[in-house]
C-alpha cells in the first residue's frame, strides 16, 4: 500500500510546520531528520524514511557517526541527502566541542549566581530558568520557561524535563528571581523544588540545586539564595 505523500496530510502533522509552530524541542529525531532529508521518494514520504533511519541505528549517536556511504545504501537516501545528513551532524559535534571548552561549570550556587545575575536583575516579574549541565557540570543550555508566582500548575515536571531530555542534559539547576529583592524561598518554592527533584530521580537527571536570586541589602550580605545550602534537598 503507498503511503500518504507528506504533502497531502494537515499541516499539524508535517515536521516543518511543527517546527514553525512548536519549536524544535516538539519534535521527534525522525521529524528533525526528515526535515534535513526534504523529500521522500515513491512509495515512502519522507518522514517515513526518518523513521526507518532512526531505527535502523537504534540511536542517534550511532546515526551520527554512519559514513555516507553507509548512508546511502538505505533507499530513499542519495548522495545529497547523504551529504546533507553528515554535514549537519558534524556541526552539532563542532558545536558540542565549543560548549565543552568554553562553557562555564556551575558547581556552586555562587557560579550560578553570576551567570544569571544580570539578566535577572531588572525583572519586573518572577521568571522560572533551567540550567541544563552536562556530565562534566557545564552548562548546555538555559531556558525561561514559566513567569509569574511559582507553584505546581506553572512549573509542570513535564514541562521542565521535556527541555532537560532534548538537551541530553545529565543535570539541571533551577533557578528563578524574586523581583521584591528578598531571596528567601516561599513555601510553593519549596514545594514545586521537591516535586522536581522526585521527578529527576525517576528519569535518572539530577536536580543539583535551585537559586533564587534577589538583591543585596543591610540585612543579607548575599543577593541569592540556594536551596540546597538551606538544607531543603533530600540527602
């Protein structure tokens, strides 16, 4: 039976209108590598084509490190496809040996502290941050992805882990800014803290710690506050 041409199916299902519309981290590895891949061939569209490529591999660091001769004997996957595959893994191993070099390591509150200071300090409301680390505790990537007050409805688990997995991060380090200047945790602070280290757990990425970071004072010599430091992760 010939499959449905990619063409022919509702634009919230093909790969590159999610990604217009959703952003990358929506997607699966077969819609990311059927976008690269641009068209399929008779008989087989090219997600359909995506799919059977991560398959095949079983992952995507061993679809990473095929050659192109590998890749071409897979039907469907011609010299230019071929190509185009091995050029764009080759930028993300570039890219990852960038971040590996020159990314700071946050092992301290107090290193967090500094990253995200000032893009924090003259925020009106309150923003909640990842910081995705990788095995060596350098930072991948940084995302805002809730504003307002915390609590257990803003900040999901689903939410905060869907980032933390597209990033292949080994940890994260939560963090979020109190516009009145005082970094003490509130109790939905530390409630929505311990859901997410629960939930790290069972996916095996470890909640290293969440700052909260204010502003300095008389009272408080430092302009942040670490969860962890306070005695609030389980042991």
């Amino acid at each position: 039976m010939t499959s449905m041409r990619l063409k022919d199916q509702p634009l919230s299902e093909r790969p590159r209108e999610r990604l217009a519309a959703l952003g990358p981290e929506a997607l699966t590895p077969a819609e990311l590598v059927a976008i690269l891949l641009r068209t399929g061939l008779k008989g087989a569209n090219v997600l359909e084509i995506g799919k059977q490529l991560v398959k095949k591999y079983g992952s995507l660091q061993s679809l990473a490190q095929a050659s192109r001769e590998d890749l071409q004997t897979i039907k469907g996957i011609g010299r230019d496809k071929a190509v185009t595959l091995v050029a764009a893994f080759a930028l993300a191993r570039m890219m990852a040996k960038e971040l590996g070099s020159e990314s700071p390591v946050l092992d301290t509150p107090e290193a967090v502290a500094d990253l995200v200071r000032e893009n924090n300090r003259l925020r009106e409301v309150e923003t909640f941050q990842i910081l995705m680390l990788n095995t060596r505790r350098r930072l991948i990537r940084l995302v805002d992805t809730a504003q307002g007050t915390l609590d257990t409805l803003l900040v999901h688990p689903r939410e905060v882990f869907k980032h933390a997995i597209s990033a292949n991060a080994a940890a994260i380090v939560l963090v979020h800014n109190h516009p009145s200047g005082d970094p003490t945790p509130s109790e939905a602070d530390i409630k929505v803290t311990r859901d997410l280290i629960r939930a790290g757990q069972l996916l095996k990425i470890d909640v290293l710690d969440h700052v909260i970071i204010g502003r300095k004072s008389q009272e408080r010599s430092k302009d942040y506050a670490s969860l962890r430091e306070l005695g609030y992760f389980y042991t």
